[in-house]
C-alpha cells in the first residue's frame, strides 16, 4: 500500500522532476490541524499510488523550502505539475477536496 514519503530540503528537488503531480504537505509535530489532516495525506498516497507522488515535510527540520515557498502558516499542501505549483490549500480540508485538486491535474 502506498505511504506518502518523507520530503525533505535535499531531495526536493529530486522529488519534484516528477513526470506525475506531487502533493506536499507542510507540516509539523506540534500542529494540532496538520495531525487532522496527516491521515488524510497517507490515504490519498495509497490511492493515487504510481499515478501522483503524494509526502510530507516537517517544516520544523526543513526550512529552506518552505521559505522558497512562503510557507507561513501549516498544514499548506501545495500541488506542484511539471516545477509549478498549480494548487495551493491552507487550512484542513477534506479528502475529497484534495482528490479532486489532484485529479484535475493527472
């Protein structure tokens, strides 16, 4: 069963060449919202498995990125297609929501 991986400032980059849309979740072990939606994340790695490249990044460690990206406030997830970002999602939101940012984007 899929697993969302764990993203970090090193292998961003790497991560995110993906030919398939690559979902991040900005998160951190103190935030209370980001355990709401963390599930959720793990789901969506299980169903979109080889179709989307779903992970996670502890803001905490990793800092370089989330200030490339602005990351002010988590859980952010942001979509990113082909180095863009094409979605972006602050706050928790349902799966169902999320599913459809990504389907629009396969």
């Amino acid at each position: 069963m899929g697993k969302a991986i764990e993203i970090t400032d090193s292998n961003f980059d790497e991560i995110i060449n993906s030919d398939k849309p690559v979902l991040i979740d900005f998160w951190a072990e103190w935030c209370g919202p980001c355990k709401m939606i963390g599930p959720v994340v793990e789901e969506l790695a299980a169903d979109y498995e080889g179709r989307a490249v779903i992970g996670k990044m502890d803001v905490d460690i990793n800092n370089i990125i989330p200030s490339k990206f602005g990351i002010r406030s988590i859980p952010t997830l942001l979509l990113i297609k082909n180095g863009e970002v094409v979605e972006k999602q602050v706050g928790v939101t349902s799966k169902s929501a999320l599913a459809q940012k990504i389907e629009a984007h396969l």
